[in-house]
C-alpha cells in the first residue's frame, strides 16, 4: 500500500468520524453525515480504500475511542440499535466502490466523468444505502425487540428525506471528484533525479 492510499483511507476515516458528532437525535438511530462520508469513501476511492477507511473507523471505534454517534466509543456499541448499520457499512462501501471501479474500468480517470461512469455512480450510490437498510432494520428490529411495523417507523421513515439528499449530493461530489481522486491514486509517482544524474 502507497504513501497516497494511505492518506485517502485516513482522511475518509476522519471525515466518518467528524460525521458522526454531526448528528440529529430522532429516537434510537440519530440521523448523522456519516453514511454520506462511507459512501464517498467507495464511490471516490473504489472498494479496496472504502473498505479500508470503515475498517479503520470501527476499529477505532471497537478499542474505545468516542467516534462513534454521541462521542462514545466501545465495542458494546455494536450490540445496541445502531450496531447493525456499523456493521452494514463494511458492505456498504466496497458496493459503492465495486459499482464506481466498474464505471471508472478502461475509461478515463480526469477532467470529467462520463454518462456510463456516472449511471454507475448512482447505481452505486442507491443500491449501497438500500444494503445499509437490509443489514440495519433487521438487526434493530432483533436488538428493540419489536414488530417489523415498528421498526420501519423508527429505523427507516424518519431518514429517507434526509438519505435522499445525501444521495444527491455523493452523486455530485462524485461525479465532479471521483475522477481526480482516481487520477491521484493510480498516477505514476514522480521520483527525484538522482544528485550523481544531475551532475550536482
């Protein structure tokens, strides 16, 4: 793994952390920018620094460091209602990355996105949040011990506005920066000359 990568996987794990102090209590599940920054971690690094950067923010979570929503931290946290969708994201992702390396695949990596990259970008966007859904509500339905009924009302129906915007805007943050990002990743890095081949 290159010096780059390696950068990319610290900042999105920061910014997942950062997401998660910006959070808007609205019962057991608080509505937080984190799923955007997990998506973002895919959709503009592809799967490998996705997963990487996830994988780095629960384990940090995991020792007990407070990254988690509400400043807390501890691996305790995946048992409660929250723990399903943390869990979620290590799918979450690499899906959204799978779908963004697939559109990027043989293409070009700078200047702009095309049509076919960025329909993957969407597909990756959309697909990856309803997979947070299939993991999450059955394991907060499991954890609260309640009916299906309510776990739609408490799990699902209070984000789905919130879940379209950020939708939107990974959608338009990767499709004007998926390129650039892709282009620093895989770009050949320029090495230094040489004191005895510059004749210095």
């Amino acid at each position: 793994m290159n010096l780059r990568r390696i950068i990319i996987i610290a900042v999105f794990a920061a910014l997942i952390v950062a997401g998660s102090y910006i959070a808007i209590p609205v019962g057991p599940v608080p509505v937080t920018l984190q799923t955007a920054f997990v998506l973002l971690a895919g959709i503009l690094g592809g799967r490998a620094i996705g997963l990487s950067a996830v994988a780095v923010y629960l384990v940090l979570g995991a020792i007990g460091l407070p990254v988690f929503s509400g400043g807390i931290g501890g691996f305790a946290h995946f048992a409660g209602p929250t723990g399903g969708y943390l869990i979620s994201w290590l799918l979450v992702a690499p899906f959204a990355g799978f779908c963004a390396d697939t559109g990027f695949a043989g293409g070009k990596t700078h200047d702009t996105t095309t049509t076919r990259q960025l329909v993957w970008i969407i597909l990756g966007t959309v697909g990856a949040t309803v997979i947070q859904y299939i993991v999450g509500l059955p394991y907060l339905k499991l954890i609260l011990g309640i009916e299906w009924s309510r776990a739609l009302v408490v799990g699902l129906v209070p984000f789905i506005p919130g879940d379209l915007i950020k939708m939107v805007a990974v959608v338009i943050l990767g499709n004007l920066f998926a390129p650039q990002v892709r282009q620093f990743l895989h770009s050949p890095v320029q090495e230094e000359p040489d004191a005895e081949e510059t004749g210095s």
